[in-house]
C-alpha cells in the first residue's frame, strides 16, 4: 500500500520540479501562476495532486533561501545553478523533508526516482539520495537558521538591502518574518463581513471590508456563498484602494489593468457603471466569469489601456499597473526569487505612462486613485510625488486613518496609502499581515 501511495505521488512531484525548474532557469520572466495552468494542463492531473503539485512549489519558493543555502553546504561542488531540473528536484525534495508533512523516506525516495526518470540526470541519482538523506538527518538544525535570520538568509539580497534602507533595519527583518510565516485566506464580502463571520469560520479584519479564514484547508469553491456570489477572494490590502476611490452609484468608472478583477467587483458592487480593461484576453474572461458568480455586472475590453480612447471622460479612475509584486511575496513566494532589480526601471517608466493616461481619462473634478503591490518607492510614492510634479490640475486627497480601519500605520506624512506584510500581529491561533500595497487619491480641478 505504501509503494503504491508513493508511486502516486510521483506525478505530483514531476508538476512540481517542472514548475520549479522553469522559473529558476536562465532568462526567466514568468511568475508561478503563470505557468502552472499550461504545466497542470499537460500533466492532466487531478485535483488532488494539482493542489499537491502547487503546495510543494510554493513551499519551495517560500523557504528557497533556506533551502539553497543547506543544499550549498552539502554540495561539494555548491549549487547545480547551470542544471536547474536537478537544482528543482533537490530543492523541492528538501522542501518536502524540511517544510511539509511529508514522511523523510517517501520525500527522497520520490526525489530519487524523479531523477532516474531523466535520461540527464539518472547518473546524479546517487548524489540526490545522499544530498537528500544528510538534509533529512540535520533538519532541525537547517530550520533553526532560517527562522532565526528570515531577511538575510532567506531573501534575495537585492530585496534585503531595499527594505532595510527605505524600512529601517528592523521592518525589513518583520516584512521577511511576514513572508515566511505566509497568507490566510481573505474575502471581500457584499455586506457587512461580519453577518458571514460564523458561516464561515472567519474573523472581520478592522478594515471593515474583509474577512479572514485562518484555516485555507477547505477549496474555495466549498466555501458557504460561494454559489451565491456573497463574497469574492481578495487580500484585505487590496482592498483598501477601490474603497479609497469612493465609487457612487450611477458614476462612470474605469478599471485599469483590471485583473484579476476584485476591485471590479468592489466598484461593481457600490453601483458604478464600470469599465474594466486588460490587455489579456484570458485574465479578462475570468473577471467576466467572477462577476458572473457574484450577479455584478460590468464592461470589460481586452486592450492596452494606453489605447483607451479619450473622447469620454470618466467620473473616476482606478489605475493598478504591472509592477514588481514584491509587496504579494508572503502569498506568492515566488515573486521574491523570479524578479530582478533591474526589472524596476522599465516597470516604472511604464506605470508613469499609464499614470498620465489615466490623468487624460479623468473628467474635471473627477478622482483618480494609483496603486501597486510593491514595496518598492519608485513603484509607489516616487510615482506619485513626481506625477504630481508634472500634472498641476491634480491634488492629493489624503486618506484619513478612519478610512482604512483606524489604522495610522497605514497612512503615511503624505498623506498616501502605505501597508507592509508585517502590519497586524498574528492574534492567537490565527495569521497577521497583509500584502504591501501603496495607493495615492487624486483630484482633478474642475477648471
């Protein structure tokens, strides 16, 4: 029955060392969510080892850092960089051994088999097994390190140096804590979130927009109101910039770079005529499949939203261009190790030009609100000092603490949105934190 058991989880593994490998290997530009569906597609698994297959890869991405350095050390030619299909199957191996409920023997024994399954790699199969089996043998002390230094060694050190010098030292060391203890499950909801607090097992955040499911071990689409349409998947950060607007009912909104789709919803839901535009045809028919779900209803175009024409003003603009990620890294650990620093300015030159855009679709007097999930200030709140240095018919409306659940950290001199992964402690028994998220409201004169 054993052999069995592990012979079924093969599978699961081989998704997961190819989705490993592919966003470890040269010239990579791709996030995991990227090319998991294309992978699970041809893999043809099930749900149960498609959902195994993305546990062990984001736990691989979540604790790389830890685990590149162990491997490093019991490697007497240090880390295979230039053989990423063998730096995955260790790698996801030792994740499986140091971070998972995997029995040591099934997880090297899987790992073993993962590379004598391939014609490159069955004369490393001995070293995969010993590798494997000295991690298995030291892991107490390999965790210790990493839950002791989280910022230095596991997180890129590009990342380390960034957020020590725009955080401080000690925020730096608490955003990598946040990284590495990982995301609840939060919802946005129709209504008051607590009226769903009990059906759902959940706890109303201070926000007032969202609620917290501590325990994700339940799918999604079991969750109670999902048929319904009561409530939508949403970081509580990502949240905070749709309410900012303040979308009115009958008002004209354009949702900008809109996928996946929640703060559609959002302005879906408080009445809006919404307008919601991305560039992909596939991640937008998935907002109209989610606004389906949830009875809401809105347009949507697959464009370039710098292509978006500008005959009709709109009363308000929300615009969440591409950007680093790097503030969703708790929730999507991979982002920490698939993006570079020099990926920043070409990021940044195109959120500035999709910012002035969106000041030409504003009608005056009307409101526009910028926001990315970066932690990073030059996707953030350099964007905004520097559009406002351009655009003299624009003024900051400060976001008071009282809008985003009385919470002054949020809220920086400026004036602007700024939440880190390490707000909120953990309460006990349940998750802190959130995603960083940076969001500046605009106003355009009427004259």
């Amino acid at each position: 029955m054993a052999e069995h058991t592990e012979a079924a989880g093969l599978a699961a593994r081989q998704l997961a060392r190819t989705l490993v490998a592919d966003l470890v290997g040269p010239g990579r530009t791709a996030i995991l969510d990227d090319v998991l569906a294309p992978a699970a597609a041809r893999a043809a698994l099930g749900p149960q080892d498609l959902g195994l297959a993305r546990a062990i890869a984001t736990t691989t991405f979540r604790q790389f850092g830890v685990i590149r350095h162990a491997l490093a050390e019991r490697l007497d030619r240090g880390l295979p960089e230039d053989q990423p299909g063998l730096l995955a199957v260790l790698a996801t191996g030792a994740a499986q051994i140091l971070f998972m409920n995997v029995q040591d023997h099934a997880a090297v024994d899987l790992a073993v088999r993962l590379a004598k399954g391939d014609p490159s790699q069955r004369h490393l199969s001995g070293l995969v097994n010993a590798v494997l089996r000295r991690v298995a043998r030291e892991k107490a002390a390999i965790r210790e390190a990493g839950d002791a230094d989280p910022l230095g060694l596991n997180t890129p050190g590009w990342l380390a140096r960034r957020w020590s010098a725009t955080y401080g030292p000690e925020t730096a060391r608490a955003i990598a804590a946040a990284h590495a203890a990982g995301a609840a499950l939060d919802l946005t909801t129709r209504g008051d979130p607590a009226d769903l607090a009990d059906a759902l097992g959940g706890r109303p955040l201070p926000t007032g927009l969202s609620l917290r499911l501590d325990d994700g071990r339940v799918p999604v689409p079991q969750l109670p109101g999902y048929d319904d349409g009561t409530w939508w998947v949403q970081d509580a950060a990502a949240a905070l910039p749709a309410a900012l607007l303040g979308a009115r009912p009958g008002e004209r909104v354009a949702d900008l770079c809109a996928a996946p789709g929640g703060k559609t919803a959002q302005l879906a839901a408080a009445g809006a005529a919404v307008l919601a535009v991305d560039r992909s045809v596939s991640r937008l028919a998935r907002v109209g499949e989610n606004l389906a779900r949830l009875g809401l209803g809105a347009e949507t175009r697959a464009l370039d939203a710098l292509t978006l024409p500008e005959d009709e003003p709109f009363d308000a603009v929300l615009l969440d261009p591409p950007c680093s990620a790097t503030g969703t890294i708790r929730r999507h650990p991979d982002v920490a190790w698939t993006k570079r620093e020099a990926d920043l300015p070409r990021l940044a030159a195109l959120q500035e030009r999709l910012l002035d855009k969106a000041a030409r679709l504003v009608r005056p007097g009307g409101r526009l609100v910028y926001c990315t999930c970066s932690l990073e200030p030059e996707e953030g709140e350099r964007q905004a000092e520097a559009f406002l240095a351009r655009h003299s018919d624009f003024r900051r409306r400060p976001v008071a603490p009282g809008e985003v659940g009385g919470e002054p950290g949020f809220v920086t001199a400026q004036g602007d949105l700024r939440t880190l992964p390490s707000h909120w402690r953990a309460p006990e028994g349940g998750r802190g934190g959130l995603d960083g998220f940076f969001a500046v409201r605009l106003v355009r004169d009427e004259n």
